[in-house]
C-alpha cells in the first residue's frame, strides 16, 4: 500500500473485496426497500382472497435473510485483514514520531476502516432507501415525491450549517486524543485529569451539536409525515395496502433523512483523521 493513507488508496489496494462486501450490501437494501410494497399488496392479496403476493413476500424476505448472513460474515473477515494491513503500513512510516502520537494514530486508522465496514454501508442504506421511497411515492402521486424532495433539500441545508463545526470539534478531539500516551506517562494525577476533562468537553460539544441537528431534522420530518398521512386518504383508489406502503415509506424516507447526516458526519470525522495520519 504506497501513498498516502486514504480511504481511496485502501480501496485501490483491495479493490475485489472492497467491491464485493459493497455489492451484498446493494442487494441487501434493495430487498429490504421492496419489502413495504410486497407487504401493501399482499394486505390487499388477503382482502381479496389471494395467497399469491404473500408467497412472494416469504420469498423475498427469505432470499434477505440468507444474503445479510452472508455479507456479515464475509464483512467480518474482509475488513479485518484490511485493519491488519494499514496499521503495519501506519507504524512502518511513523517511527520517528512519539509513542503517544503513533498510538492514537494507530486507533485513527482503524477509523478509516471502521467507516468503509459500518457508515458506507449506512450511506449505501440511506441512499438507496431514498431512491427506492422517492420511485414508489412518486408512482402513488407527485405531490408525494415532491414532498419528499422538499424534506431532502432542508436536510442538507439544515446539515450544511453544521458541518465546519463538526469538522472543527473532530480536529480538536483528536489532537487531545493524540496526548494520551504521554500524559499517562508522566504519571501526574491532575493532568489525567485535566485530560479526561478535556476529552469530555469536546465529546459533549460533538454531542450538542448532532443533538441540535437531529431535532431540527426531526420537526422537518414531523411535517413531511404529517403531509403524506393527509394526502394518502385522497389517493384514488384508496386501499388498506395503498396506504400502509405510502406510510411505511414516508417513514423509510424519514428513516435515510436520518442515516445520511449520520454518514456525512462521519466523513466530516474521517476527512480530519486522513489529514492528520498523514502528516508528520
């Protein structure tokens, strides 16, 4: 693994893998967001005395379950070869840094890897079940999709606010992070202290900060469901299975809404995390 150590260059190293565990994650969710339609008409399917749309939902549900067993414990092997690797790679190039630095490095990296194993695939979810919602709501009515729309663009314009701060609390977390060592090896109770204390400060900024986030994503979310609910009920031709899909997504929609500031936030993180593993 030559160059710097990126996200991109982990995946130009071990592009197979890499490749394969994002494809079971592609089937994974576009059979997991194909399950709330499957379930709507297979609601109508029972009122009308038709057992073949519930056949189709068993098997639907059946072939996930098999591939999410898969990608796990494919998943569990991949990335921790990839983890061996980097952080060999991380300590060949860092000797003459201090102990302290090369330690919470050495954690910072596993952080890259850790995001290619659990927020990509989250990402994978969110997009994907935003796609998914947006195709069928759209197929129910437009006022549905725009709606849908509507609630995206205030989200990332809602996140936009947020994420230099992110970026900057990110940064200085990891700089006190990068003390530890040495602060442990001056053997001083006040400055563990004085550090513990200095972590929990920026961990609770970090916190404050995804929590303002959340509720104002929340309250969007709140009016987009509040709307849906409404117009579902003038929807021709109004049936249970009709209205249980748009709820169902209406609420996966929300549900990415709230995965994708998780994702980009996570990135935000990592960004700071390349920088600093690969300076001197």
């Amino acid at each position: 693994m030559s160059g710097e150590l990126t996200i991109w260059q982990i995946m130009r190293t071990f592009p197979g893998k890499v490749a394969t565990t994002w494809l079971l994650v592609v089937v994974e969710n576009v059979l997991m967001a194909c399950l709330p339609l499957l379930m709507g008409q297979t609601i109508d399917g029972l009122l009308a005395e038709d057992t073949a749309p519930l056949l189709l939902l068993a098997g639907t549900f059946a072939l996930l379950v098999v591939i999410s067993v898969v990608r796990r414990i494919y998943d569990t092997r991949v990335y921790g070869t990839l983890k061996v690797e980097l952080g060999l790679r991380l300590l060949e190039r860092r000797q003459g840094l201090g102990v302290s630095v090369r330690s919470a490095r050495l954690d910072m990296s596993r952080e890259l890897v850790d995001f290619l194993e659990n927020e990509v695939p989250l990402l994978f979810t969110s997009v994907i079940q935003l796609l998914v919602s947006l195709i069928i709501l759209a197929g129910f009515a437009g006022q549905l999709a725009w709606a849908a729309v509507a609630l995206t663009l205030a989200m990332l314009a809602l996140y936009a606010c947020f994420h230099r701060r992110f970026y900057r609390l990110n940064g200085a977390l990891n700089a006190q992070q990068e003390r530890q060592v040495s602060v442990l090896q001056r053997a001083l109770p006040w400055q563990f202290h004085r550090h513990l204390k200095m972590l929990r400060r920026w961990e609770v900024k970090l916190s404050d900060s995804e929590a303002w986030l959340y509720g104002g994503i929340f309250l969007l979310a709140l009016v987009f469901i509040v709307h849906n609910l409404m117009a579902s009920v003038t929807i021709a031709p109004v049936t249970a299975g009709n209205i249980f899909s748009i709820v169902s997504y209406s609420w996966e929609f929300v549900e990415a809404m709230l995965g994708l500031p998780m994702a980009l936030q996570s990135w935000s993180r990592l960004r700071e995390i390349t920088q600093r593993i690969n300076s001197d």
